[in-house]
C-alpha cells in the first residue's frame, strides 16, 4: 500500500480520551474504527499516513487492516475488488446481473426470485453522493468520523446496547441481510441516525478476518458521547465488563441489587404510610449544598444530612469503624483513635475496589439512620417536605428513594477554585478531585429543579424560594395521590 502523509483533518473532541476509557470499561480486542464518507476522492490526501490499497480489495479486507493492523486506509471506486461492496455504499449503480437475483443465486439463494429480494432487502447509500471513503483507528483523532464501528463479542455489544439505552431509552432494533452484512452496520447506521448492531458475514470472516465470536456495532460518532456516559453509570452501579460468573448452583441472592429482592421494603422505610414527601438536594464538591440546605430549612424543611450521618457511623466505639480498621489496618486511625479520613481518602481514591469495599462497611449503617431520621421528622412534622442532602446522590444510583430531586449547579471551573480555597490544595489537586465524580452538567439530566449557585446569596435564596412554592404544591399532589 502506498502512504499520503497529509495534514490532518480537523476534529471536533478529542477522541483519544473518548476511545481509551471505552477501551478500558470494554476491554476491546481491536481498535474502534473512524468511518467516513468522502464526496470528493481528492479529501483522501489530506488524511495523515493514509495508505491506499495496490491491489483491488474487499470492504472487510480493509475494515480488517483498520482495527487490526493499526493502518489508516482510504479508497474509491477504482480500489474495491467488485461491486457488491461499492455499490452498497454508493461508489457505483448495482449490475443488472445482481438486480435480476442471478449473482445471489450462484450461491446464496435457491431462485433466481430469492436473489432478486436478497438485493432488494440490503440498505445502500445513493448512488453519485460520495467518491471515496476513509478509515483510521479513532484513536489518533485520524478525521471526524461520520460512524464508528466497533467489533466485539455478544456480551460486550450487550453493554453497549444497554449503555445506549440508559438514557432516552428506546428498543434497539437489529437486522441482518446475511451475506453484505456491512449493509447492517454501516449503511443503516448512516440511514436512521441510530447504533446498529450486525453480524459479521461469511465473506467478513473469510476474509476480513472476524472471530466466530464476534458482532460489529456502528455508532454514529454523535452518539459516542452518550454511550460512554452510559457505559460509565452502569460502572458506577456494579454492571461491569467482564461479567464474572454468580455461579447456576449458587445462593445468588446477596449479589442482586435491592432492587430486585427488597425494593417494596426499602421504599417503606423511607416513604412510611406515604404521605411523606423527600426532596433529594445534591450536587458537586463545593457547589454551596450547605447554603441551599439552610435556606431550604428556614423555609420550613428539615434536614437529613448524609454527610453528617457518614462521620457518625465510624465515630470511636462504633461496628463501622472497627470493620474499617479490621481491613485496611490501624494506619487509617487518628492519633486519638479516631478516623483519618484523609489517609482513607488517599487510600481509596484511585482503587475502584477499595472505596466498594469502604461503601460496604458504610452504607448500610448510614441507610438505617436515615430511615430513622425520615420516621422521627414524619412523626413529630407529618406534612412537612423532608430534605435530603447527598453529595453522591447520583452516583450511589438514590434517586428512586425521593419524590423529586433539587441539583445545585455551578460550573467545574467555579468548584475547583472554591474548592481549592476551602482545603488549601493547588487547582490541579482539587481537579482531581472532581474527576471522581460524575461532572455536575451530567446530574442535571435528573434535575426536577436546578439552583444557579453562581451568584450572590440573594438570587440563590430568591431561587429557592420560586422552588419552594412549586414544591409544596407537589406535596399535596403526592400526598392527595394525584401525581
């Protein structure tokens, strides 16, 4: 193959970034493919270290030499061995000798009519739209990519799909043609606008080199946001790739979320005879949770504070801390016995499993405290609207334990600085400390109201406020069972 050596396209995010955490959350095999379209031929040359085939080749062939063998590869009409790949993406007319089914029927289809529907069946972008095409491992940040394809084994795809879905859910509908399935992954993908998943055909395995057990998944490239953001809640809430195995003969049940074993128990707990009403307040590190939490509670709403109950449960003397120091030693101990929470932290921040294993010991006490805190405010104020304050809220995946959920927002650039000057840490530290959880313009996807707490206190309370009276309308909706 021959290599241009050409100014790189412009691209509009940094894919690199993109591309190694799904890398890393997927434990991909092959590189994820940046697939573009190109109207005019002469776009091929100012791909970077594009090579052009020096012999006639097949579409697999080429998408193989991508996610392989790490070449950035470019084409038109004149590079592809015949016509059932070009013509399905639009390089050239379809022959009349496939139109007629005669070429399907050599060998794919019993009747000449069979092939005729075979050809009719396969989705082909229109004919005289595009000259030539480009592929690259997306890694590089080659070109924006119209598509990206990625190739997996069914379990890894099932991820994917779910991580589509966990946003604006919507079923995902498959096809397969049989033999083109490039028709099924790249063509209706560019179609509808939507992920399609498709199952790699004879000719791909034969000569593209696919495994027995692998499917191909195309993403359009504007979609690869969201399924990332996706990939990484379900991360967040225990649905990880590889799947390891609960075992057919085992008790699986205390691997089973609660929502599937005690989620009526847990809901009353917290929703009691249901007439409470719980408002969950949220938000980032240092986005004001404490200044929005008082003026809630001036306007009349008590205050279960989870941050205040987490330093309770591993108080001296208490069964949380002495699981704590009964796995991660006596180091994790003050000078006076007590916690120091500073070494845990430093401890458990970049270890996934370690801060699992800290939210085992932790969060069960904490639960039972707040199911006790939200029955002793219910007795004492029956119709009061009980405010919740979780930093972590979203994270933790809470948000089904209340009624509706307040987020206070200020932008990453505006907590970093506040929280650099709250803990006397550089900027680049307090960064850092953001990236452990979720960016706060994520948790405004389930926001039943949002603060702006970028202000002065003024516009803050004046906010709450405006808050306050549609929430206690929708107390009474809740509690008259007219939601």
């Amino acid at each position: 193959m021959s290599i241009y050596r050409g100014k790189s396209m412009e691209t509009k995010q940094d894919w690199e970034k993109i591309i190694r955490r799904f890398e890393r959350l997927l434990r991909l095999k092959s590189f994820p493919v940046a697939f573009k379209m190109l109207e005019k031929k002469e776009e091929l040359e100012s791909i970077p270290f594009l090579r052009r085939p020096q012999s006639k080749m097949t579409m697999c062939q080429m998408i193989n030499l991508v996610r392989n063998f790490d070449w950035s590869v470019g084409a038109d009409l004149d590079d592809f061995l015949f016509s059932s790949c070009s013509s399905i993406i639009g390089l050239q007319e379809l022959p009349e000798t496939h139109k007629d089914g005669t070429f399907r029927n050599i060998i794919w289809v019993a009747t000449k009519e069979d092939g005729r529907k075979f050809e009719k069946a396969i989705p082909r972008l229109p004919v005289g739209r595009y000259e030539a095409l480009a592929m690259a491992p997306l890694v590089y940040n080659p070109f924006e990519p119209d598509i990206v394809l990625i190739y997996a084994n069914p379990a890894q795809i099932m991820m994917l799909i779910n991580a589509i879905q966990f946003c604006d859910y919507e079923v995902m509908q498959c096809s397969c043609v049989g033999e083109s399935s490039c028709s099924d992954a790249i063509v209706r993908c560019y179609q509808e606008g939507k992920a399609s998943v498709g199952i790699p055909c004879y000719g791909e395995r034969r000569f593209g080199h696919a495994q027995d057990d692998e499917l191909v998944m195309g993403i359009p490239a504007g979609l690869m946001a969201k399924a990332l953001s996706g990939l990484e809640a379900l991360y967040r809430r225990g649905v990880r790739y590889p799947i390891c195995f609960a075992g057919a003969e085992s008790n699986v049940t205390p691997v089973f979320p609660s929502a599937y074993l005690g989620l009526d128990e847990m809901m009353k707990k917290v929703k009691g005879d249901g007439q409470r009403f719980l408002l969950g307040v949220t938000g980032g590190i240092a986005s004001g949770k404490s200044t929005v939490s008082e003026i809630l509670g001036e306007l009349g709403a008590p205050l279960i504070d989870f941050d205040l109950i987490a330093r309770q449960v591993v108080e001296p003397g208490t069964p949380g801390l002495a699981k704590i120091v009964d796995y991660f030693g006596s180091q994790v101990l003050a000078d006076d016995g007590s916690l120091d929470r500073k070494k845990l932290s430093d401890i458990v921040f970049g270890d996934m499993e370690k801060r699992k294993k800290l939210e085992n010991f932790t969060h069960p006490p904490i639960y039972e405290e707040f199911f006790r805190q939200a029955e002793e405010i219910a007795a004492q104020k029956p119709n009061s609207i009980i405010q919740v304050s979780v930093p972590l809220l979203i994270e933790l995946n809470l948000q089904y334990l209340f009624d509706k959920l307040l987020v206070i927002h200020v932008p990453a650039e505006v907590q970093i600085e506040r929280l650099a000057k709250r803990d006397g840490i550089s900027q680049e530290e307090a960064a850092n400390i953001l990236k452990a959880q979720l960016p706060i313009d994520e948790k405004l996807q389930f926001a039943d109201f949002v603060v702006d707490n970028t202000k002065d206190l003024a516009s803050t309370r004046a906010q709450i406020k405006t808050i306050w009276k549609r929430l206690q309308k929708e107390a009474i909706f809740s509690r008259s069972g007219q939601k």
